[in-house]
C-alpha cells in the first residue's frame, strides 16, 4: 500500500514511474487521498459484529470523492476534516465500526477517531494536535520558501516576499539575522519535500 493511494496513473508523463496523481495540477485542484500505513489518521472502517445489538443512534459516514482501490474504498469526509478507508467486502448496509491496529500509531490514531466522531455527530470541531501553532506558522513560511526557491529567487527576493522591504532594509543583508531564518527555509523545506514530510503525520516521540 502506498502512501498516497495511486488513484490517477500518469506512467508516460512521470518517466515511466506511476504518480499518484497529475504532476501538472496543484494538490488543491484534485483529491489526495493518503493511505493509512503513512497517515494514522486514516481511520479504516469495517462492519459491526453482528453479535452486538444494532445502536439507533448509530452514525454513518457520508463519503464524497470516493476512489476505489483493491483494500476498499477511500472517502472523505464533506467538511475535508477526516479521511477513511471503507474496507473491501464491507457491505453497504452494516453498522460501521472503526478497526484500531494495536501499533506504535494508536496513540495517533484514538485522536483521530474523536476528531471523526466530533465531525459526524455535528460537535465542535477538534483541533488536530500533531502540530502546534508555531509548527503551523513555520510551516506556512517554509511552503512560501519553498515555492520562491523552485522559481529560482534569490534568498533576498524570498526574505523581501516573506518578512517585507522594510525589515529586509534595516540591517546588512550578508549579515542579517533574516538571511540565516531564509536559509533555514529553504534547508527545511528541501528536507520536507524529500519525505520529510511523512514526519508531520504522526506525533514526536521519545525513542
């Protein structure tokens, strides 16, 4: 199972390599759908025991931009907050039950099952706490570093794009503290687009 479900092949124009989508259009333009063996917040569902008494407040997932792959069918939540994988040979009509491998990732993964159940039971959205809001504010000058290197800016045109004219003016450019932060960006950045990324997806923990 891949990390990301391979839902559109594009072998002629990736090299001969099957993508997981087209490299031509942003991820914004197209579903991506994760696979559960990289992110634990995937939750896969299955069929209620059939020993255990029907609930009637039993609440039912209501999937759009669903792709079918041979492990079953992945969904989405309407809102975009939660993904699942509806396991194959699950009928329609059974009682969903969330199935919890006893891993390394439960920990990850409990938290994603409340943040389901807030969003199908109409509760106060939950937060996702796998990365903190400076995580978050970082991660959002990264992508903006990120995409000025890819367009072959300099790190002074990125500085200035980030962090504005006037800060990049007040002080000398060869040794200025904004210069090293671009740096650390870019490094950064390159780190994530390198697979990095993967580490987002699950909570740090002590070894």
């Amino acid at each position: 199972m891949p990390d990301i479900f391979p839902f559109r092949m594009m072998s002629s124009v990736a090299g001969g390599y099957d993508f997981p989508a087209d490299p031509q259009h942003s991820a914004l333009d197209q579903p991506v759908v994760w696979s559960p063996l990289a992110n634990p917040a995937v939750l896969m569902l299955g069929a209620t025991p059939d020993f255990l008494t029907p609930s009637p407040a039993a609440l039912s997932v209501d999937p759009v931009d669903v792709i079918s792959g041979p492990e079953g069918a992945y969904g989405a939540c309407r809102d975009g907050d939660g993904q699942y994988l509806i396991l194959a040979d699950t009928s329609p009509d059974a009682q969903p039950a969330i199935i919890l491998p006893l891993d390394d990732d439960l920990p990850d993964r409990l938290e994603a099952v409340l943040r389901l159940w807030h969003t199908l039971a109409a509760k106060p959205a939950r937060r996702d706490p796998r990365m903190t809001l400076y995580q978050r504010r970082r991660f959002r000058l990264v992508m903006q570093a990120a995409d000025g290197n890819a367009d072959q800016a300099s790190y002074r045109e990125i500085a200035l794009a980030i962090y504005g004219e006037d800060r990049v003016r007040a002080e000398p450019w060869k040794t200025s503290a904004l210069r090293a932060s671009v740096i650390a960006l870019v490094r950064s950045a390159a780190a994530l687009i390198d697979g990095g990324y993967r580490d987002l997806l699950r909570h740090r923990r002590k070894p």
